[in-house]
C-alpha cells in the first residue's frame, strides 16, 4: 500500500474528514433547517421531528436515543472500526446540533431549502469518504452498499419517505414541500461528493496506429492501457484496439495524444464514477 494510500485510512485523516463533515452537516441541520421550520431528512430529521412533537428534549439527543439499535447492527454487521469511528461521529454531529445557537438569516425559503441541502449534503458526502458515518441512515446505507451495492443517496431518500408520511400528521404541507426539496439536494450533493474525486473516463481507441498510441499512453500520460482484438465489420480485418482509463484532467492530453498521432481514429469516451485500482481508487474495507 502506497504512502498516499496508507494516510487516507489513517486514523488523524479520517477523525479530521469525520469532524469536518459532521460539523457541517450539524450547522446546515440547527442553523438553517431547523431556524427554517424544516427537519432536515434521516435519523437526523426524525430527531428533529420527534423534537417538533413532543417539545421535550433536544434534537441532538433524541439523535444519539435512535442510533443505538443502528449501531449495534454497525458492531455486528460491519466492522469494530467502522463502529468506534461512527460512534465519534454520531457525538460530534448530536454535539454540534446542541451546541449551535445561531442561525444563517436566508429570507427566501427556497434558497434556504437549497442551502441546506447543500450544508447537509456536503456534510455527509465528507463523512462518508472515511471509513466511518455520522450514524443514522449513513449505518444503513453502508450495510446496504456493501451487501447489494444500493447507491447510499437511494437509500437516504426511501428512508426519507416513511419521515414525510410521519410529518404528514403534524406540520403544515408548505414546509414539508419546502423539506422535501432540501433533501432531494441534499442526495444530490451527496452522490456528487462521494464520485467527485474519482470520476474518470474510459476510452476504447480504434486505430490505424494502436502500438504508436499505445507507447504514448504509458510514456506521456503514465497511465496503463490494454489492447482488445478484434475484426473490422466492413473490412474484415483483424484489428488492434485499445482500452484505458485516465483521469478527467488527462482527457484533453489523451484527444491530443491521439489526434497527433491518427486524426481519423475513433476514440469512445465513457463515463465511469469509480474505478478501483492502481492509480486510482483503493477498495474501501470498513
């Protein structure tokens, strides 16, 4: 494992990301949602509901009551580390959600649903790039991701959708509206950050020239490539392909590379928002 790899599981690096994103989520939780009427979505937004409805407690409290049964399936189910690194960020979300005593004065509610959703979002996204979560849905979501390979915002909003059947008995339809937006930005901030550093493209290069581009792709750009053999439909001839993913930021050296070389190759582009090996993303064990 590389020394860049090492420090990414690293204890200091994942408690910082864990504590920058609960943090977030924390302030776009009490300062806006809550100073807003909304409640915000997950285990969080039914803290907060419960909150609404009884007026007893307080929403970080009523956070960390609904974790327990979600952390134990965490012990059982994932990994003490996953756990241990959970419950610290399941304190310093309920902590910052107590502790938050301002609110960002945002007159629109519109703007302040999408705000929000873009604090919270963020937040989580943050998190749930180390090997631990804020609690919650997050527990959920990871259980479920790592069984069947759910995507964690799909699981977030059908979650979401049992906290809105809930509100339905007691807060005002506008609200919930207005609620129901914040979290759907909240996911989609949510899925952006968590595929925001590894987006990458894959490229299937048909060529006249495939061992010139071949050698260019591993000397300029550094990057592996695999050659695919197979037979042109029109011509018949037997034809030397190639494969190979980069980077975003290399995109416009491989069009340039190739170009150079054959202007009339075909180069497919394809989006891919994980790729897991060397160069790029490390399986992640929780």
């Amino acid at each position: 494992m590389s020394g860049k790899t090492s420090f990414t599981f690293s204890i200091p690096w994942n408690l910082g990301l864990i504590t920058l994103g609960a943090v977030l989520t924390g302030v776009g939780i009490k300062a806006i949602a809550m100073a807003h009427g909304f409640f915000s979505g997950g285990v969080a937004g039914l803290g907060v509901l419960i909150y609404y409805y009884t007026g007893v407690l307080d929403p970080g409290v009523w956070y960390v009551a609904l974790n327990l049964p979600l952390f134990i399936m965490s012990w059982v189910l994932v990994s003490r580390r996953f756990f241990l690194y959970s419950v610290y960020g399941m304190l310093v979300l309920a902590s910052t959600i107590s502790l938050v005593k301002f609110s960002i004065p945002i007159k629109d509610l519109m703007l302040a649903a999408i705000a929000g959703g873009a604090c919270i979002g963020a937040g989580c996204g943050i998190v749930l790039r180390t090997l631990g979560s804020q609690g919650g849905t997050d527990i959920l979501a990871v259980i479920l991701n790592q069984k069947w390979n759910l995507r964690i915002g799909t699981v977030s909003f059908y979650f979401n959708l049992l906290a809105f059947a809930f509100a339905l008995t007691f807060v005002e339809t506008e609200r919930i509206l207005y609620t129901m937006t914040m979290v759907f930005v909240t996911n989609m901030v949510l899925e952006y950050m968590l595929g925001l550093f590894n987006q990458s493209k894959m490229a299937l290069i048909i060529t006249d020239y495939p061992d010139e581009i071949m050698a260019a792709i591993l000397k300029q750009l550094h990057r592996g490539a695999t050659y695919i053999y197979g037979r042109g439909g029109y011509s018949g001839k037997p034809r030397k392909l190639i494969l190979t993913v980069v980077k975003n930021i290399q995109l416009k050296q491989l069009e340039e590379l190739v170009f150079n070389i054959d202007p009339k190759a075909f180069t497919i582009l394809d989006q891919t928002l994980n790729v897991l090996g060397k160069g790029f993303s490390q399986r992640k064990v929780y």
